[in-house]
C-alpha cells in the first residue's frame, strides 16, 4: 500500500467524515478531493496514516473510496474490452516489509542504517545504479519495497517478469530489474511515456484531465461509431499510432481517423492463414523476452505492402 | 562542565591559527560505524597523506563529506584511497568537492538521527605505523548528540590530531564517550552548541594518558 493511497483515505476521512457514502459516486468526484488535498498541501504526516496502514497489514483493509473507484475500473476495462487481470483481488503480499529487507540484505542488496536513524537504501551500486532510499527512518516505506513484497515470492513461479511503468519511473525499474534478476528472475522492462494534454504531461494530481476520462472518450465515440470499431480504433490510436513513447499531445482528431479506419479494417481484414502461418506470423512480431510485443502486432495491422493475416488478428486478438 | 571563558579561549586560538582556507575535502564512505575499525581506518588514512595532501586538507579544516553506502560495491568504479578492516568504511581523497561529483550521484548523504548510545567500556586502538608509543585518550561528549554529528566530530577529532603529529604511530588511542576532563588538552573541539547558540560545547578533547588507564568505575 504507497502513501498516497493512504494520504487519499486519512484526507477523505479528516474532510469528509469516517461515514461518508461513496457508493454513487463517480471517477471524477472521488477525484475532486485528492487534486483538492495536493492543492491545499493537506497531507497528514506519516504518524495519522498509521491506523490505515495497520489495518491494510491486519485486515486486508480498503477505504470505501478506493472499493468504489475499483468497482468503476472494472467496468471501464469492460467498456474498454479489455482483460482485468484482477483489479478487486485483494490478496497479502507474501513477504512483510521486514522479509524484503532481510532478504535484500543477505545478498548484498540494501543497506539498513536504521540503527543510526537512517533509511534502508536499495543498493544495487556495484552495477552502477544510484541509491535508492526505500523505508524512512520512520518506518515508511515506499512503493518500491511494495512491489518487492508481492514480487519476490513469485520469481520462482514465473519465467518472465515483466515490468510496466511509467517512463519517468524509469530509473526506478532499472534498478528493480537489477534486484529482481539477483534472485533469478527473467525481466523485460517495458517504459510507457504518458500522452501530453495540450503540450504537457503533468501528473494526475493536478487535475487538468477531467474531459480525457475513459467515459468522456467513450460517450464521445460511441455516439459515432460501434462498439467494435471503438475497442480497435483506441488500440490503433493508442498502441500504433502514439507508440511506447507518445511523443505527441492527444489529438481528438487523430483519434477520429483511426477509428474510421477501424471501421474499414473491420469491413476489409478478411485476410486468414491456418494456424501454422499464423503462429509463424506471430513468430515475426517477438521481442526479446520471446513473448509477442502488442506494439509490432498492431502496427502491422496498418501494413500494405506485406501480406498479414489481419482476419486472425482481429479475431484472436483486437476484437475476439 | 568547563567553564565558557575557557572554551572561547580555546575557540580563538585555533581561529587565530588558521591561515587561509582550503578547497580540499575527503569523502568517507560508510555501510556501517564500527568504530575501532573506523577510528583505525581513519587514522590510516590521515597518516598515509603526502605532506602537501596533509597541509591542503588541514588548511580546509579536514572537510569531509560522509555519503552511506557500501565500500564493496564500489571499487570497479571507483576505488577508495583506504578501506577500513572489515569494509565497513572507505575513504576518498583529498581532492575538490566537484573530483566526487559521480561518486555523490551514486550514493547518498549519510543519515542518522538516531542519539549515539553509551560504550560500555571505551574503544582502543593502536595509531598505525609503529609498535608502541604514548597513551592517548579521546573524549567525546555524546550527550544528546546524533550518530550523524558524533561521526563529524570523531573524524574531526582523530584527523585533525594525526596530522597535527598529537597521535604519532604506535600510539593507543582510547575512545571514551563521556566529557572531558579540564584542561590541559593536546587537542580540542570546540563550537555553538547546536542546542543553545549563545553557549560554546567541548564536543571533543584528545588528552595525554601518563599511567595505564583506570578501568571500572
């Protein structure tokens, strides 16, 4: 559980009482108070957020709020036709902050001077990576030693991880690769560039995205176009077109194209190959970690001069 | 306690000593104080200084920068100038501030807040170089002192002591953690008292041990 999410609740609860009723609330107003407690810099200092992390610890606990906002997710991935890959699964991590930290020491990787007062840094400088402090003095400990608890005990059960996060996390992940692939874990790093709203990409925080939400795109493009043609064109756009870096702002009109264009793909990617052809199309668009990369698949979907078995694709694929 | 009269006497001789000052630091690494080991390490490393190394970092009041990490970790890129026995601390230097630029990016600023507990009986070490020599002790006051000032007035107290020619080699140095006596010191610290700035503190005197040392209370 990161600080933010217990900053949200202990503001919710300070503002807006324990007994507050978020079962009809949407995205955008259960937004309005976190923007709210960024601007007022209302935080709570780490000792207030203490009763929410012991019951997250003891409980399993989740803030009203937050069960409201997951049950909303669910049903946008569902608007979106994508897969949930268990938004409301709300299962302990298998190691205690302690266990990572132990763990992290008997092989060299953290460096704990809480016994002067000081923080436990993630220590992965013999590969050249910076210092990461990772639990204050305080005891707080910060979204990377959460991710360690859920992922270390998972190394061993999966031949692949692969991390995806936000491109200015990226030093971060560099150094999780690091720690993780010391205890033998497979790691592929995918790093995602936020798309730029008029120019700047700022973080949530600050608000500013209020007519880019999942709904607000939505109701706009199914008053145009079906269903199919909006869960493909979002791919095209999205995937294809602004690619892992989004090096440009979101554009209305841009969007608009690819979704007449997922209108004609559907009508016309009729192209098929039997299963053998199929897999050895596949085949062409791995990356490194062996495993099809989303990107090369959907561009080939806007190939004209090679043959590609779009009627597969979009059967298996984009629109199963 | 010592008299307030006798610490800004104390104070005003060193400033009136001190000539220009130097744009030398050191850098000390640290995984963990161990601090026979680093007191040892210390005085290695001082000891070791060419005479104008020695002169460019005492005439820069032995500035040191202490960054937390792990001495091991580090030599492929950057080797230390001494490690200390166990590897808990290495030291860097002298040089400018700026020759540490990629070093201080990849480590940290060392922290600890945490007060500095009593020694159960005082840390003795033997000044490197030579096989015996005078019998010194180093007081340190700790009372309400961090781990973080304590390690700044230890390095301080040691360093500046060495290269002054107060703890020659084969010297035992003994380190205790509780107020020095009254004067005479062979060497003194002496500032604001981070507690109340209108009073000077003695965070640390070296004095000249003419029998074997008391043990017990």
């Amino acid at each position: 559980m990161t600080a933010q999410t217990l900053e949200y609740w202990e503001y919710l609860d300070r503002t807006l009482g324990p007994d507050a009723d978020y079962a009809g609330w949407s995205d955008l107003e259960l937004s309005a108070p976190y923007v709210r407690m960024h601007a007022e810099r209302a935080k709570a200092p780490f000792a207030d957020l203490q009763p929410y992390l012991e019951a997250v610890e003891r409980d399993g606990y989740v803030h009203p709020a937050s069960q409201r906002l997951i049950g909303i997710w669910q049903e946008q991935f569902a608007r979106l036709n994508l897969y949930d890959p268990g938004l409301a699964i709300n299962e302990p991590p298998g190691m205690s902050v302690e266990d990572v930290v132990a763990a992290l020491a008997e092989r060299g990787l953290c460096l704990d001077h809480r016994r002067y007062g000081g923080p436990v840094y993630l220590d992965a400088t013999d590969r050249g990576v910076p210092l990461r402090r990772a639990v204050g003095a305080d005891g707080q400990a910060n979204y990377l030693i959460c991710s360690l608890r859920q992922l270390l005990p998972m190394v061993g059960d999966y031949d692949r991880i692969l991390l995806a996060y936000d491109r200015e996390l990226d030093p971060d992940h560099v150094l999780l690769d690091h720690l993780l692939t010391a205890f033998g874990a497979s790691v592929t790093r995918l790093s995602l560039g936020r798309v730029p709203l008029d120019g700047s990409i700022k973080s949530s925080r600050h608000g500013g995205w209020e007519s880019h939400t999942v709904d607000a795109l939505a109701d706009r493009a199914l008053s145009d176009f079906e269903e199919e043609a909006f869960w493909l064109g979002l791919r095209l756009y999205f995937i294809a077109v602004l690619t892992r870096e989004s090096p440009a702002s979101f554009s209305p009109d841009v969007l608009r194209k690819q979704l007449q264009r997922a209108v004609r793909l559907i009508e016309n990617g009729t192209e098929r190959v039997d299963d053998d052809a199929y897999r050895a199309f596949l085949k062409t668009k791995r990356a490194d970690g062996g495993y099809v990369d989303p990107y090369r698949l959907t561009v080939s979907l806007n190939e004209r001069h090679k043959p590609v078995p779009k009627g597969n694709l979009l059967d298996e694929v984009f629109l199963p | 306690m010592i008299a307030q009269e006798v610490l800004q006497h104390e104070l005003a001789a060193r400033l009136a000593a001190m000539g220009e000052l130097g744009d030398q630091a050191v850098v000390a690494v640290l995984r963990e104080v161990d601090l026979a080991a680093y007191v040892e390490g210390a005085l290695a490393f001082a000891l070791a200084l060419d005479a104008e190394q020695a002169a460019g970092w005492t005439a820069s009041l032995t500035r040191t920068l202490f960054l937390a990490g792990d001495p091991g970790h580090l030599a492929a890129r950057h080797r230390p100038d001494h490690v200390a026995r166990g590897g808990g601390a290495a030291w860097f230097g002298p040089g400018r501030p700026d020759d540490y630029q990629a070093l201080r990016l990849l480590l940290r600023a060392f922290e600890g807040e945490a007060p500095v507990p009593a020694l159960g009986e005082p840390v003795r070490v033997r000044v490197p170089g030579a096989d015996g020599g005078p019998h010194r002790r180093l007081h340190l006051d700790v009372d309400r002192m961090s781990w973080q000032e304590h390690l700044v007035h230890l390095n301080h107290a040691v360093c500046e002591a060495a290269l002054a020619g107060d703890l020659p080699p084969g010297a035992t140095l003994e380190l205790t953690h509780d107020p020095a006596p009254e004067p005479p010191w062979l060497h003194a610290r002496v500032g604001t008292d981070p507690r109340d700035s209108e009073r000077l503190r003695l965070f640390a005197a070296l004095v000249a041990v003419d029998k074997e040392p008391h043990h017990g209370p």
